[in-house]
C-alpha cells in the first residue's frame, strides 16, 4: 500500500543577516506556525500544499522586501520511508503541541467547579469561562492548521474541548437558575 504522506514538499532556506533583527524572530514565528520541520538551522520542510506555498511566497515577499534572502526549492521525496520518517517527526511535534492543550485544560474544569461549589454561578463568571474556552479552541484551531498527518493527540483533544463546552454549557444552566431564583425572591 503507498504512503499517504505528501511525496512534493518545499525546502525553505531563510537568511536575515543585514536586515532588521525582528525579522529574524518574525520569519520563525511565520514557518512555525505552518509547521515548519527544520532540519537545520534557518532550513526547513513544509508539505507542498497550496495554502501553504502561498503563505511561504507571501513570507518570501516580506523577507526580500525587509533586507533578507529566502529560497524555496520545490522537492520531492522519493523513499516512502523517508516521507513517513518526516511525517512521524511533524506528528510528534504537533503531538507535544496538542498535550500541552491537555496538560493545561484541567484548569478550566477546575475553575468552574471551584466556582460553583463556592455559589459564584454568575453571568460574570459565565463569560469569563466563555472567553476562556474561547482562548482554548482558537489555540486548537492554530494547531489543527498545521496537523498535516492527523497526530494522535488530536482526537483526545477535540474530545476534550466538546466536554469543556459542555460543562460550560452545564455552567451557565446553573447561573440562570440562581439567577431566576434570585429574581423570584426579590
């Protein structure tokens, strides 16, 4: 059965030397957040899809335009396993992305049990729950966006922020009845 790891992929070598030092941290940041795999330093691999080639074209204008030089070399990997080598090492990295996700939700759960247990279901503490869970899906969606190979994690994850929401969900009911019951007792 053939590898259903991408066999075209871009090669992306940067310099800034010369042009203005946030460049540098910018550029990172930029092929990061596209899931960059570097294999050295200023050097990196990234799946040759189109939302991404256009994103490294638009980061190469800003390089050039800023002082910097940035190349990119269309390839392809030819040995499955190799392409599979890469991919695992992508997904691995997503993965300790998406833990981080779970080492850090607890906390939400937490807070709203804390909450409720001490009779602060309020309005207030419903949207301070919302934004934060907000927070959390924007930061699973940034992920997602560079999840190229379906890392484990992910599905855990997913499972989580539908069970957060629901306990928000559960939140809020509470605050509306004590604040149905506050309205009846006045």
């Amino acid at each position: 059965m053939a590898s259903k790891v991408d066999k075209r992929w871009l090669l992306v070598s940067v310099t800034t030397a010369g042009a203005a030092p946030s460049l540098r941290m910018q550029v990172w940041r930029k092929l990061k957040g596209l899931g960059a795999l570097y294999l050295q330093q200023s050097v990196c691999l990234l799946p040759n899809r189109p939302a991404v080639a256009t994103a490294v074209a638009e980061l190469g204008e800003r390089v050039r335009s800023d002082g910097g030089r940035m190349r990119v070399v269309h390839v392809e990997i030819a040995e499955e396993p190799e392409r599979d080598a890469v991919a695992e090492e992508m997904s691995a990295a997503i993965d300790q992305e998406y833990a981080e996700v779970l080492e850090r939700l607890p906390s939400f759960f937490a807070e709203l049990e804390m909450e409720a247990g001490r009779g602060r279901a309020v309005f207030a503490e419903v949207e301070e729950s919302e934004a934060d869970l907000e927070r959390f899906r924007s930061w699973v969606a940034k992920i997602e966006a560079r999840d190229y190979f379906g890392a484990p994690q992910g599905d855990r994850v997913r499972g989580e922020l539908k069970r957060a929401a629901e306990a928000l969900a559960a939140f809020e009911a509470t605050a509306l009845a004590c604040e149905d019951q506050g309205d009846a007792g006045a």
